[in-house]
C-alpha cells in the first residue's frame, strides 16, 4: 500500500503497521518527532521503543532536536481492512495464550493496540470510571 507524506518514511523506518498505528493515533494532526525518546514518550506508547527510536533517528534530527510533521489520513476503506486484520490475529493469538507482548512483537504492533483490541473484543473498552446517564 502507498502511504502518503511522512507516514511512507515511517513505513520505510519502521515498519507500515508502525506508520498505520500513527496514522490511526494521530492521523489528520501534527506530530512532534524528537531526536531521541524514552519509554515513556508517545511515540514509544505508540509503537513500541526499537520502532520510535529508528523513526527518531531518521525523523526527528534538527537544529533543535526534533521535527513537527503532519500526519494525513490513509484511505478509510483500506486502513479498516488492515485494522481488521490486525484484531483478527490479535484475537486469535490471544485464544492461543499468547501474551500482549508477544503478539505486539510478531505482528509488529504496540502492546498498547493488542491490549485495545482485546478490550473492545471482550465488550470491555469503556472507562469504567465513567457513570451511567440513565
């Protein structure tokens, strides 16, 4: 697939499922990439850290550290398909037992987005902290 703009480096970097989980997070916004992020940073969350730190190294080098770039939106149709795929195989790695983190690293997605799909598969996605209107 043909990804526009910055989300083509990214997919060159680090992966497309890397760029498409940006995509899907912060698609249609700018984003700041740094020269360097810990675990922490955002982008870390979002892709795991050895795909933030290749995209940092690629992206984020300036005169003052980082880099802000736009990230566009990818084609609705095609970007649902391959979340499909995604939550597929989250779903069915998860039956099998295998751990968030485990699946994360071979699909090449965050463990953030394995645990998301997980809870909207269980029915579990809302913030429980969050009453009910009625």
């Amino acid at each position: 697939m043909r990804l526009p703009g910055v989300l083509a480096e990214i997919a060159e970097v680090a992966g497309e499922s890397a760029a498409l989980q940006i995509c899907a997070e912060y698609g249609g916004n700018y984003i700041y990439i740094p020269a360097a992020c810990n675990e922490d940073h955002w982008l870390a969350q979002c892709v795991g850290r050895e795909k933030a730190d290749r995209i940092c190294a690629h992206l984020g080098i300036d005169g003052s550290g980082g880099q802000k770039y736009y990230v566009a939106l990818v084609d609705g149709g095609v970007f649902k398909a391959l979340q499909r795929s995604v939550a597929k195989t989250v779903h069915q790695q998860s039956a099998d037992g295998k751990s968030a983190r485990d699946i994360a690293r071979g699909i090449g997605v965050s463990e953030r987005t394995v645990r998301r799909h997980r809870a909207v598969h269980r029915g579990t996605s809302k913030d429980k902290r969050q009453g009910s209107l009625f």
